[in-house]
C-alpha cells in the first residue's frame, strides 16, 4: 500500500502528460538547458568533437505527440540526444505545456520561433570544470553562457525587449553536468589546474560547487528567477563504472557524488534565500530579486530504480541496451552494427554504458515534477 502511495503522483503527472492539456496555472514561458550529454538536445551535432550520437541507433525509438490534434507521431530518427529517445528536459517541457522536443540552439533549422518557448546550450561531455570539457573539445560552460546572450539578443529583436524580458523571467533554467569532472577528468586524466591542485574528490567538489554558484549568479543577472541545478547520479552503478568481474557498483564513486550533493543541496538552500522585502540579495547570500532555486534529485530516484527495478517496470539496471555487453559501448561504439542490441529499451535503465534509456528519463521527469519543479506551476 505505501508502494503505491509513493507512486500515485507519477501514475497522475503521466495521465496528465497523457492528455497534453497544460496546468492552468502554469506560468513557465520557456524552458533553458545547460550541461551535459544527459542534457544535449542535439548542440553537439554541430561543433567540431568526436562525442556525437547523431547516428542510427540513437534516436531509433524517438517519437512525439502529432500536430493539429491529429495524434499521430513523428519518424523515428537521431538526434543528437544520447538515448533511444526523448530526454527528462523534453519530458519536462512538455508537462509545462511547453513543445515536446526542446531545440538545441545550434541547430541551424531552429528558428526563434521554435527557440523562444526553449532552448538547450548543453553540450555533450561539457563539466563545470573547463578543463573537462577541453577534453572532449566541446562547448565549455563559459561558451554555453556566451550562446545564451546571443539568445537573449535575438529574442530582444524577436519579441521586443517587454516580451523578452517577462519570457526570460518566467523561463525554467535546468543546469545538469558535474559527472565528467569526476568521472573523466578527477578519477581519470587530472587535467586541469583545479583537479591537479584538488588533492582529495572533496576538495575538487568544493572548486567545482563553487563554479555552479558563479553561474547560478551569472544568469540571474541576465535575468533569471527559476534555476533548477541538479545533482549527481549514483555514478559508480554506471554500467561503465561496475566491476568487470562482479558487475557490482563503485561504491567510492556513489559517496563521491552524494557529498557533492549535499554540497549542492546547501548551495540551492543558501541561493533561494531571500530577504523579507523580495528585493535584492541580502546578508544570507540569497539571489534576491524574487528568484526561486530548486535542488533536482537524480541520486534518489536512480537509486529507487537500482534497488527495485521491477516496481518500476524495469528489467536490467546493470547494462546499457546497446552494444554487445552493454558494458562499455557508447557513442560510435553504439552503432547499428551492434549485432545484440535489445529489441526492447523500455526494459533497460540505461540506453548504452553511461546514458539512461527514455525509459529511465520519463521516470526521471515524472519525479522531479512531483518533488521540486512543482513550485514552479
């Protein structure tokens, strides 16, 4: 009985997503994405980097709800997104009544039209960290910053600079990276000054929640008011990161990221603090000016899936459907010469070795509808 209780909200968002009316007191303008590949609409198709998914099978499961009350859906087809489908941001745009797809913003077919109910800066591979995403040669955060500006000016121009600013304003902000600082640059290259300095994960956690906090500041001054920065997955039950003979999780990996996370719970709690008057930040480092700052709980509900996959119609959690392990394909190693490839990823938590399924996304955006996006409607 208590199963079901927890679960009764999810069961109620996805009717409600279902029925593709939006909540009647939804007032989010627009939804803006900064991160990583759990994040990339699709940017990195279009940058000069070997970290794509712009290729078959990615995307092979990609559908989306019809036009002109039609009902019919769109041609399966790759993306840019690394999964079989649609991301938790696309999932979450759409339960705001917004467009089922976000655009990445370098796509050149993407027009502002299209742009100025969403747009996503992530970038594959990126990290808080800029020596992470020089790694990868992807779009530092600095650089997915600078993309946002332009936007910014090109929906001044579009819309007028009252419109602009009131969709600015009421816009949703998702930030989702810190994976591939840890994961690729702290336990794997030390690159960078930061993590060659760091000396311990803790320490490199405390540079890089320092970076998220200069951020989360940046776009307030361009204009935001509702940041949702989200936290980190249990990484070390990534299927790249299991035991090869055990299969078992890298606990070292999952402490790692639950003391980022209480980092970032702090951070978000010391950011959403405000003084009495909604005015400008006050003594407590709040952001001020009316600004609402939400933690994004990925750990928990990851870990709820690993624990029971079955309650949540899940079959395998420790491989990625892709590939012939499902252990350590990702990216062009994902391709569709990948002869034992599932033919259902609605059974699979992670799509390859790193990437969650749409599956596992859906699930994600159901929770975080019901847990802290919800302040938002």
């Amino acid at each position: 009985m208590s199963a079901l209780r927890h679960s009764l909200p999810i069961i109620l968002l996805q009717l409600y997503m279902l029925s593709g009316v939006p909540p009647a007191t939804a007032k989010v303008t627009a939804l803006i994405v900064f991160g990583d590949s759990t994040v990339d609409t699709g940017n990195n198709n279009y940058i000069s980097t070997l970290v794509k998914s712009d290729f078959a099978p990615y995307g092979r499961d990609l559908r989306t709800p019809g036009s002109g009350g039609g009902g019919g859906t769109s041609s399966a087809q790759p993306t840019g997104r690394f999964s079989n489908g649609r991301l938790a941001v696309d999932f979450i745009s759409e339960a705001f009544g917004l467009p089922p797809l976000v655009p990445a913003y370098l796509d050149p077919n993407a027009n502002m039209s299209s742009l100025a109910t969403g747009a996503c800066f992530a970038s594959a591979g990126a990290g808080y960290d800029n020596a992470t995403s020089d790694l990868f040669s992807v779009l530092p955060l600095w650089k997915e910053l600078d993309y946002f500006k332009e936007y910014a000016a090109k929906l001044r121009s579009f819309h007028g600079d009252e419109k602009a600013k009131e969709t600015l304003s009421e816009a949703l902000y998702i930030v989702s990276m810190g994976t591939n600082d840890f994961l690729e640059n702290y336990y794997g290259v030390r690159s960078g000054d930061a993590a060659e300095r760091a000396g311990s994960a803790s320490g490199y956690a405390g540079y890089l929640l320092g970076v998220a906090e200069s951020f989360a500041r940046a776009l307030h001054a361009l204009g935001a008011r509702k940041l949702d920065l989200n936290g980190l997955p249990p990484m070390g039950c990534l299927p790249l990161e299991r035991h090869a003979a055990t299969g078992a999780c890298t606990e070292e990996y999952n402490a790692v990221a639950r003391d980022f996370n209480a980092g970032l719970r702090d951070l978000v709690a010391r950011l959403d603090a405000d003084d009495a008057t909604g005015g400008g930040g006050g003594d407590d480092g709040g952001l001020g000016g009316g600004a609402r700052v939400v933690y994004g709980d990925v750990y928990g509900p990851v870990a709820d899936v690993l624990a029971d996959p079955a309650a949540y119609g899940f079959d395998d959690v420790a491989a990625g459907c892709c590939g012939t392990t499902g252990r350590i394909e990702m990216g062009y190693m994902c391709n569709e010469a990948s002869p034992l490839t599932c033919k259902d990823a609605g059974k699979y938590a992670f799509w390859d070795a790193i990437h969650p399924t749409e599956h596992l996304h859906r699930f994600l955006a159901d929770r975080k509808m019901n847990t802290s996006l919800y302040v938002f409607q």
